[in-house]
C-alpha cells in the first residue's frame, strides 16, 4: 500500500533513498529529503507490506506530468514486484497526469511499460 511520507518516517525514507545511485552523499541525501518536505510540488510515498516500509518512490508534480524522481526498494524485497506495484498505484492515483521519468528513473520506468505492454 502507498502511503505519503511524514516526517516520523525520515529515518526509513532516507534508508531507502540511500540505495539511489545519486544520493550516496549525505549531504545531497539530507537536501532531498529536506525538499520532499518543504517543496509543495514534490511528494514522497512508502510502499508498507503489513507493519514494514520496504519501498519509497518519490515524485516531482507539474500541470500535466508526475515525474518520478526516486523509486527504491529495500534489497531483501527486491525482484518481487513491489517497484511495478508502487508505480501501478500512482498510475491509479493520478489519473489526469502522464507519468515521466527523469536520467535515474527512466530505465526502471521503461521496464515497468514494457512488462505492461506484454501483459505479465
């Protein structure tokens, strides 16, 4: 289930958002965790499976466009799913924006269509 960030679940979210490959820096981590919380355009959800947070994406919304901007999934979680499951649910809510993705999101957004498209 997606659900949208709050600032008592910073710890797992900056976990998560640690696997990105462009947030390896602290510095740069603390910023865009610092950004999801203040910018009114940006929205960072968790994926929760039962009493766990195993998946965060994270979005940037314009007039048109949800722009995925980090999408990770804790590594013992992985292969299972739950990153098509997490884009599938913002798909489903918000259905008036196209879904884009940016240089580090694109190759996953890519994969999720093409699994789509094949009807697996």
């Amino acid at each position: 289930m997606l659900i949208r960030y709050k600032k008592s679940f910073e710890k797992i979210a900056m976990g998560l958002l640690s696997f990105m490959p462009n947030e390896k820096d602290l510095k740069k981590l603390l910023q865009s965790i610092k950004d999801y919380e203040t910018d009114e355009n940006l929205q960072l959800f968790l994926w929760r499976e039962e009493e766990d947070i195993i998946g965060l994406v994270g979005v940037s919304f314009t007039e048109a466009t949800l722009e995925v901007q980090h999408i990770s999934v804790n590594p013992s979680h992985r292969h299972q799913g739950i990153g098509k499951a997490m884009i599938k649910a913002l798909n489903e809510m918000y259905t008036d924006k196209e879904l884009t993705a940016n240089e580090y999101t694109e190759p996953f957004l890519l994969k999720c269509e093409e699994v789509c498209k094949s009807g697996e």
